[in-house]
C-alpha cells in the first residue's frame, strides 16, 4: 500500500513540477491570451486578431471543462482504489493512467491554445511580446 501511495503521490508531485517548469521554458515564445490583450493597444490587434484570440481561448475552455470532469471521475476512482483491502495494483495504476491522460487532454488543448494565438500575431507583434513580457515577471 505504501508504494502505491508513493507512486501516487511521486506522480502528482511531478506533474506539478512539470507544469512549473513548462512555463518557463517557453515564455518569451509562446504567450498566453492575458498578457496579449493586456497589451492589445500596444500591440495595435486588429478586430479580427482579437476575434480569433477570444475564439480561442473559448474553445480551450469549453475542452479542458469536458477533461476536468474526466480528471474528476479519475481521481475518485484511485481514492476508491486505494480505501480497499487488498489494494488491486493493477486496477490503481490505470486509475491512475487515466488521470494522467486527462491530465495531458488539458496540458494539449492549451498548447494547441498558444500555438494558434502566435499564428495569429505579426512578426512585428511577437518582437514586441519577445522584448517586453519574456523580461517582466
């Protein structure tokens, strides 16, 4: 029991740090849809740049919606695993597989998220972001 506890609590701890460091590695490159619209007059956005980034962001938010439900399910499967007597390894570790797949749905949907907003942005818009939010925070 132990182990699995550990393993659970190893793969949580993780995907958390994991999370952190996803962050810092692509700031300065990829930028998220706050710090775009928070510069929108500087960036000069056109009506459509701007329509397209809140298209975005929407559809981002309606699929990590429909895989929060799912990551739900998935934790209270584990923590159900985990109150029985003998543990069921096996069952527990795709408990937790599907977790981390859910996990991973959002993680996707949200780059997916990223990558469309820099497509969106000129060159001259993305030197712009580069130069100013990859230096602030």
């Amino acid at each position: 029991m132990n182990r699995i506890v550990f393993l659970l609590l190893a793969c949580v701890a993780f995907n958390a740090a994991s999370a952190n460091e996803t962050r810092d590695i692509f700031k300065g490159k990829l930028f998220p849809p706050n710090v775009v619209l928070e510069n929108r007059g500087e960036l000069d956005l056109t009506r459509e740049q701007y329509t397209a980034i809140r298209a975005a962001v929407v559809e981002v938010q309606t699929q990590v919606a429909e895989h929060e439900w799912d990551m739900q399910e998935a934790y209270t499967s584990v923590l159900e695993s985990l109150d029985e007597r003998p543990l069921d390894e096996q069952q527990i570790i795709s408990n937790v597989k599907a977790v981390l797949a859910a996990e991973n749905k959002v993680k996707l949907a949200q780059m997916g998220m990223l990558i469309r907003i820099r497509n969106l942005l000129s060159d001259e818009q993305i030197e712009f972001l580069e130069s100013n939010w990859s230096e602030s925070e």
